[in-house]
C-alpha cells in the first residue's frame, strides 16, 4: 500500500495556515522532533510554502483567501530519523493536497450536485505550478480530487470550530467520505457493508485557541459534524480514526477594522504552534503498523 496523505477542508478551515506552521517548524529544526522534510521532487511546493510563510513569519500577513480561480498542488514527504542513528532516514508519507478555494471545493462536492453534473467548463481553473511566464493552463478540478481520493490510503479532514455555516461544512467532509467509501470500496472489491480497515483518518480540530469550550475532540466531531462523525466510525476501523486539536498560531489573533468597519485578524508577533505535528505523528504510528 501507497503512503500518500490526502488533506481536505472547506474554506477558512485553517488549511493554508497549517500547512505554513507544519512547514516552518520543521524547517527551522529538522529532526529534532524525529522528522524532517524532503521537497526533492517537488520544489514547486517548497517555493510556494517558502513564499507564505515569508508572508507570515516577517511580514505578519495572513495567507491571502485562496482564489476560486487558480490551483496549487503541494506535495512533500515527511522523513522520519532515528534519534539513535541520525544517518538512518526513511520516508514516513507523503502529504498530497491542492491548495485551492474552499468553495471551489464545497461546490464541486455539495450534496446538490449530481453524479455527471461537473462541466469541463464550471471546474478549470488556472494551473499555479507552471514556471514559464505567461505560459497559461488549466486543470480539471473535479478530475485532481478524483485523482486524490484514488491514489491516497489516508486521509486528514481539517475542522472548522466556528464554521461560517456548520450544516455546509458537515454536508461537505460528508460528501468526500462517501466519495472515500465508494472509490475505495470499488477498488479492493468490498461490498457495501464492510469497512475499509486499511484507511486511517484523522480529524483536525483547527483554531483551538479560539474558543475556551470542552476539548474532548470527540465530542467536538459529534456537534459540529455529526453526520460525518458517525459514518466515519460506521465505515472505518476505530483504530484508524485519530481526532486532534491544534492550534497553528498559537494565541487567539488581535482582530482590527478597516475605516470601512471591515474586520481583518492580525498575525501574532509570536507565532507559538500547538499539537501541529500530533497529525503527523499518528499517520506515522498508522504506516509503521501496517508494514509490520
């Protein structure tokens, strides 16, 4: 089996952020939490988290929102290494994901839509991974996430605390999971009834330094996306559903206004990460049992 991480979220979910914070912290010390980073075949995406989190480290700006017109695909590998052997290195997985609006992805899996119903036209956007000035392409959105969903054998669900629209973010991680349930079930010959024991799952409870209520994460998953919670525990082994929260900043973020009264956040001076690299550390436990 691959180790391919697929990642998904629905606009505002804290994926950019996250993947900005995960970057930077283990840049800064690689190994000394027993991984590392590898951007060889994809420096690509290193110079676009590179470019982000210059953005945030010095110039405390917030990723901008994702245009709903363009689309990036990162990649990277996580290595582990021995505390014991540092020149023992070996690749944990591979985080795979693309960096694009959430609402681009919420339309394209939003229940309403019916199987068919994606139009070359409606989901292709500009491709933000050419180099070559003024060399345009496009990419059928729909058909990466099919792509993605096809090719991972895990998966990790960013969790909004305070959704926009709590039943919109339910109805989406939702419809991925049956997508999830449907390809993999198809491709290792399962009936409908039987649950994918070699899938991990991870549900991330992010911006938990916004808000001071309960953090038992299962209880969280249960209020905010309730529907998607219980198919996940119908569909998958328990053993492979991890549940986390984290915070990527660190400290709730001042919040200012525009003269217009349009309210923006600021990028704390000191950016302290919490339970970021817990995701990690379970994808790697989840591999590592596998391969025995």
């Amino acid at each position: 089996m691959n180790r391919l991480v697929g990642l998904f979220g629905t606009s505002s979910s804290g994926k950019t952020v996250y993947l900005v914070t995960l970057f930077n912290r283990l840049r800064e010390d690689p190994g000394g939490e027993g991984l590392a980073l590898d951007f060889k075949d994809n420096m690509d995406s290193y110079e676009y988290l590179d470019y982000l989190a210059e953005g945030m480290y010095v110039h405390k700006e917030f990723p901008h929102a994702t245009d709903q017109r363009s689309i990036k695909r990162v990649s990277f590998e996580i290595k582990g290494i021995s505390k014991d052997d540092p020149d023992l290195i070996e690749t944990v997985f591979t985080f795979n994901t693309y960096d694009f609006a959430g609402e681009t992805m919420y339309e394209i899996y939003s229940p309403s839509k019916k199987k068919g119903d994606s139009s070359e036209e409606t989901f292709q956007i500009k491709d933000e991974n050419l180099q070559v000035e003024g060399d345009e392409s496009y990419i059928n959105v729909k058909k990466s996430l099919d792509e993605l969903i096809q090719n991972s054998s895990s998966f990790m669900f960013m969790v909004d605390p305070t959704p926009a629209n709590k039943f919109s973010q339910d109805r989406f991680i939702f419809a991925v999971l049956m997508e999830i349930i449907t390809v993999h079930q198809n491709k290792y010959k399962l009936k409908p009834n039987q649950k994918l024991k070699n899938i991990s799952l991870a549900f991330v409870l992010t911006k938990t330094d916004t808000y001071r209520e309960n953090r038992n994460e299962q209880r969280q998953l249960s209020r905010l996306i309730g529907l998607s919670w219980n198919y996940a525990k119908l569909y998958f082994s328990r053993e492979r559903i991890g549940t986390f929260h984290i915070s990527s900043l660190g400290v709730k973020p001042k919040v200012e206004k525009t003269p217009e009264g349009y309210e923006y956040q600021l990028v704390p001076d000191n950016i302290n990460p919490q339970g970021i690299l817990e995701p990690v550390r379970f994808f790697n436990k989840q591999f590592q049992e596998q391969g025995k």
